[in-house]
C-alpha cells in the first residue's frame, strides 16, 4: 500500500491545512511585536523637552499691589507652581515650577555665567530673587522695577539692550513685578543692599537686559 505523503493528508483534512494556515499567521505576528519592542522603547528613551530655539518675552504685571498678591498674579501668568524638592538644581527641576535663590549665589551665577542654579523652595531670606522654569525649560527672574523700566521691557522684540535696575522685592521706586529671561541677562557686579546696615534688606541686581545674543542658559536636561 502506498504510504500518504504530507501533501495527501492536507489533501485529506482541510482542517489541518487551516490549523497550519493559523500557526503561520500567529507566528509572524510575534515575530513581528518582538521586533518592534526594541525599537519603541529606543523611541520612549529619545523623549526629551523640546530644544529652546529663541528667548521668551519679559512678563510684566502692570499694576501695584502688595507683594504676595503680585507674586501670585505673576506665578498664573507664567503657570508655574512650587517646586516640591527641597532643593533643586535648575537643570533637574520639573518644568512648570517655580523656586528662590539667595542674592549673592544668584550674584556668583550670573556674573561667572554658571551654567546651572540651585533653587530653594522655601527662600532662605526675605530678599531672596524668584526663579520661574517655563513649561518649555526656559528660565525667567522675577523682581520689581520703575515704571519706565516697564516700559522699555515689554516689547517682545526690543531694538537694543536695555540698562536696569532689578529689586528683589517691591520699594516705591521699583513697585512693578517682572519676569525676564535669564539667558538674555548680562551681569557684572553683585546685588547691592539697599540698606546696607540691613542684611534683610531689599537688594538691587544692576544688569543689562539683552536685545538679541543670548548668555549661557541654566542646562536643561536633553
């Protein structure tokens, strides 16, 4: 008796050619999630904040008010919230948050160009300079300034560096509150107390805002 071949038993039952047909499928589909995982998770780890290409506009609040209620006002303008370490590195903190940093070390910062600022989320002292990081990485100083100095920093395009003066907190000749980006920010001298005898006294940051080059921004992670 001839003996059926593979082909004849496939011939025979339509079931097992269908039961193979499955297999087939069932395993190029594995094959092909196995080979895609890798892939998709190459794609996760390339996550990374978009690339700041130009400096945001100042933020100013034209208005005046007592200082906690300008803060506030500001912070929803920017849409930023506390910043829930302790601590931060600028560079590690989460986007969209805000933090203090003492006058002096902002000072040190600016003047030797740091590529990176620690924030506090409790200020050290009542003078301390607020920090806002944007949803999109970017760094914003906050402190009080003349009403001509107002002014001069709206416009989101300005024609030429601007000189000015940065209180850390409110006086009666700096009762407006601003936001200015940090990249934009050319600084040679350390905050001055205005009280010289008052180490809690309100500091001044004597700095140019600039109109186009940019200093060297606090990192953000890539």
């Amino acid at each position: 008796m001839r003996r059926r071949s593979a082909f004849d038993i496939l011939r025979l039952r339509p079931f097992a050619r269908q039961s193979l047909s499955l297999g087939v499928l069932l395993s190029a589909a594995c094959l092909a999630l196995l080979s895609g995982e890798p892939g998709a998770a190459r794609e996760r780890k390339m996550e990374v904040l978009p690339a700041q290409t130009t400096a945001p506009p100042a933020v100013v609040i034209d208005q005046v008010s007592d200082e906690h209620h300008l803060r506030t006002q500001l912070r929803g303008k920017n849409d930023v919230v506390e910043l829930s370490a302790s601590s931060s590195p600028f560079s590690q903190a989460p986007t969209g948050t805000f933090g203090f940093i003492a006058p002096r070390a902002l000072g040190m910062a600016l003047v030797t160009q740091s590529p990176d600022l620690t924030l506090e989320r409790i200020p050290t002292a009542s003078n301390s300079y607020e920090i806002h990081k944007l949803k999109n990485g970017s760094g914003m100083l906050v402190g009080f300034v003349a009403h001509d100095v107002m002014a001069q920093i709206s416009p989101a395009n300005r024609p030429k560096n601007v000189h000015l003066s940065f209180h850390s907190n409110p006086s009666e000749k700096a009762p407006y509150i601003a936001a200015v980006p940090l990249v934009k920010l050319m600084v040679d001298r350390m905050p001055v107390p205005l009280d010289v005898k008052n180490p809690e006294s309100t500091v001044t940051l004597n700095m140019d805002l600039q109109g186009s080059a940019n200093r060297k921004s606090p990192t953000v992670p890539q």
